[in-house]
C-alpha cells in the first residue's frame, strides 16, 4: 500500500463548472502524476509534479491544470468542464522507479 | 515517439494452462519497463519492475522478459487460475518523461 487516497472517488458535473481532484499521499514521495483513462486511449498523462512548486505538462494537458504547495498533495483542476474529459482519473506515485496507483477518481460531465 | 502495443486485445484460457502476454515498444532507449494488473472499476496494481539492465523478473506464478534490442516483453502467468482474470498492463519509461502505457490485453480465466 503507497497511501494514496484520491478524492471524491465519483463526481458528476455540468459543463462549464469548474472541478478540482485531489491526490493525498503519506509517504513523502517526491514525484506525482495524474492521468485519465478512455476507452480506446489506455492511460494518459496529464500533468505530473517532481516536487513542491514544480510541474510539468503531460500529453494531454489542456484544459487542466495541477499545484503542488504542499508535498502530500497533487490538486488537479479542470476550470471550466467539458463532455470530453468525463473520465477516469488516476493519481500515481512513483518510489524506485515503480509507479503505484490510487483508486481513481470517475468524473461524469453533462 | 515511442509506443506501446500489446498483442492480443483479449484472451480467454482454461484454468491450469500457462500463458504469455506481450507487449512491445517502438524506441528500445528505456529506462525500465513496469507490467501492472487492472480489476474492472479498481485502479492499477503493479506486478513486476524490470530495470533496463535486466533480463527478466519473476514473483510467484508470475515471470517477466524484457528484450530491449528486439523491443519486446513478456509476462508468463504459470498454472493460470480464474483468479488471474483482469486486464493486464504494460508501461515504458524513456528519459524526462513519465510511464507511457499499452492498452492492455485483458484476459478471462474459466474455472
């Protein structure tokens, strides 16, 4: 068990709100990811963070964006939702090399 | 660009028989290559690590391959069990980027 926690674990939204998924972790590991997962896509990074204060954009980044102000705590934000990002979202932690995965996060936008 | 392709897309097989998945990737310059299992609505567990200097990794039942120069991996899932149903991963990781992932094979195993 990494201790990863995501939340909420479902959401249902309209288009055009704003939306943030939090990612909280217990072991101090320094990088973090978010990715969705689609039918048809597999896994896609979003945006991952190498520590406080420091991200980097993934493949598919737009219309998302992350913090990171505290070590235990990936945010990532969708600032105006919309159908094609209903999604599941994964946070994932990396610790030697080896990715470790929450149980994700399933985002529904009407 | 690299990519990740795994062969088949689905797989059914009878309890007791042993079987092989495969994953290949188009740019061999990995750093390590990362098979992970998926149960439906569940997030990703992983399996085995293979470090880029490495050949293979076993845990359990469970025995992973990695060719590099060939751009090939394998899991063998010995004496397959209904328990081994899910849908299983395979993930690349190059220089400065994040783990980039198959699609999966998702296999069904009848008791």
């Amino acid at each position: 068990d990494a201790g990863i926690t995501q939340s909420p674990r479902h959401k249902v939204t309209e288009t055009g709100t704003p939306v943030t998924l939090r990612c909280h972790q217990t072991e101090n590991h320094r990088y973090m990811y978010w990715y969705r997962q689609d039918p048809g896509h597999g896994l896609r990074l979003i945006h991952y963070s190498y520590g406080v204060k420091d991200t980097d954009k993934g493949e598919v980044s737009d219309g998302y964006s992350v913090s990171r102000s505290k070590t235990e705590d990936f945010l990532l934000t969708l600032e105006s939702a919309t159908s094609s990002q209903t999604s599941v979202y994964f946070c994932a932690i990396s610790e030697a090399g080896e990715l470790f995965f929450g149980e994700g996060s399933r985002l529904t936008v009407l | 660009k690299q990519e990740v392709t795994q062969i088949p897309a689905a797989l059914s097989v009878p309890e007791g028989e042993n079987l092989v998945l495969n994953c290949s990737f188009t740019d061999s310059a990995i750093y390590n290559l990362q098979w992970f299992r998926q149960d439906p609505g569940k997030g990703l567990t992983s399996l085995l690590l293979i470090q880029s200097s490495q050949r293979e990794q076993t845990s359990g039942r469970l025995n992973a391959s990695l060719d590099k120069s060939s751009g090939r991996s394998t899991l063998y899932i010995a004496a397959s069990q209904p328990g081994d149903s899910a849908t299983y991963l395979c993930a690349v990781e190059e220089a400065g980027t994040a783990l980039i992932f198959g699609k999966g094979t998702t296999l069904s195993v009848s008791s």
